[in-house]
C-alpha cells in the first residue's frame, strides 16, 4: 500500500475495527503522533521510517489488496 491519504485512513479503520485508534497505539508505544501521519503520508521515506510504517500497518491489520488473476 503506498504512503498517502488513503493509506491514513485505512490504517484509522484498522484500528477501529479492533476497538482502539490510531492515538491510543501510538501513546502506548511512545510513538509521536505528528511523526506517524509523516511517515503515512510518505513525507518521512527513510529506512527508519519504512520499518515503522510496516509496524503500524501490521498492528493496524490492513492487508494489501489481493491481485486477482483476470
């Protein structure tokens, strides 16, 4: 999934599939707040950055869209 507004959203849903937000992760893991929407957005793309992107996502549990075959 690329950085970018959809993906903020998604990963808001996520978490709120689950009971929680996205806040309440990042307050419960010392993340700051203001970084995570950088780094979702793609603003901040650096190896630190990427690492802590695939972490949100995965605790978020959005899935990259299946590929179908046509």
């Amino acid at each position: 999934m690329q950085p970018g507004k959809e993906l903020i959203q998604e990963v808001r849903a996520g978490f709120i599939r689950q009971g929680t937000t996205l806040g309440f992760y990042c307050r419960n893991n010392n993340i700051d707040g203001g970084n995570v929407y950088r780094l979702l957005r793609g603003e901040w793309n650096g190896d630190k950055a990427k690492a802590l992107r695939s972490q949100i996502i995965e605790a978020s549990g959005v899935k990259a869209p299946e590929v179908k075959d046509s």
